[in-house]
C-alpha cells in the first residue's frame, strides 16, 4: 500500500506558495518534529513557517489512525481531513460546507521538484461547487507536492520545492 503522507520525523518540506492575497511568491515549511503513538493513532508534532516579508510560526499536529490522515492546522488554517485510510480510487467525504473525492490513484504530475506518478488527486468542491474547487495531489512515498485552490474568494498554489531535514536549533560556533 502506497503511502501518501509519509509521517517522518526531522523532515522538511518546502513549498512555494503563492496567493491573490498578496503580491510575490511566499516560502512555507512544514516541518515533522517528532512522532508519538499513543491508541492506535500516530500523531506527529508538526510547525508551519510561512515567510512572505516577515515570518510567522504556528504549531500543529498531523494525526493518522487507522480511518484518515488529519491536519489540525498548518497551510489550511483550521485543519482538515486530508484522505480517508486506506487509500481508494472513489471515497468521498463530506466536511460541510465542502464536499471531496480521491478521484485517481494514477495521476502524474511534473513540478519543480521532480516528475511524480502514481499520484493521488484529491478535488474538493467548495461549498458544493457554489464557491469554487480544490485539486491537491500526493505523491507514494512523498506527501503533498501541489494544492491548486480557485475559490470565488481567493486563488491560490502550493507547489513543492524540496524535501530537507529540520534545521538544528543552535549552530554550534567553531573556534
């Protein structure tokens, strides 16, 4: 079975992130601190850094259990189910006002990061369609790699840029 939102800690994501609420291309970084298992859950300690001009910090956790993949925050403030477990072409599943499908297992997509395939492409129809769409895609072994978010609001990408380890905290000075 594909993993779709590997859960590793230490690690790193960067994205390019770009938005009609504000002018240039903004960093984000969802950095996995560490993991914990506690009652058949997995729930990863998770920080989002998002640098525009100045930089703001928020904590999250990314929690699995054997039914979904949910983000309590992060790029989506508030947090959403990202998929339902196990992973399957057709689950659909409501979080009110939206409504979303795994609509292919199969998708390539070729980004600055690399050339994905086997891919999972998720669309969301926001507030039924009324207020626009959603489409992300996650790469096996990889995680999200590209949101395209069209809403009547606002129009928004996130697109990976790279897979890093967390920086350390404190630089250790050299005599």
């Amino acid at each position: 079975m594909a993993d779709y939102f590997p859960l590793k800690e230490k690690t790193r994501y960067e994205y390019k992130f770009t938005s009609t609420e504000f002018e240039g291309i903004a960093k984000v970084f969802i950095d996995i601190l560490s993991l914990g298992k506690k009652a058949g859950k997995i729930v990863a300690q998770a920080r989002m850094i998002f640098e525009l001009r100045d930089s703001h910090t928020t904590q999250f956790t990314i929690t699995r259990d054997a039914k979904w993949v949910t983000t309590a925050d992060g790029v989506v403030i508030g947090g959403r189910r990202e998929f339902p477990l196990p992973v399957k072409e057709g689950a659909k599943w409501e979080e009110p006002p939206d409504s979303s499908e795994v609509v292919s297992l199969s998708d390539k997509v070729s980004i600055k990061a690399g050339k994905f395939a086997k891919c999972m492409k998720i669309v969301t129809m926001l507030a039924g369609g009324d207020a626009g769409k959603s489409v992300r895609y996650y790469a096996p072994g990889t995680g999200l790699i590209l949101e395209e978010y069209n809403g009547e609001d606002k129009t928004c990408e996130l697109e990976l840029v790279a897979i890093l380890k967390v920086p350390e905290e404190k630089k250790k000075t050299r005599k």
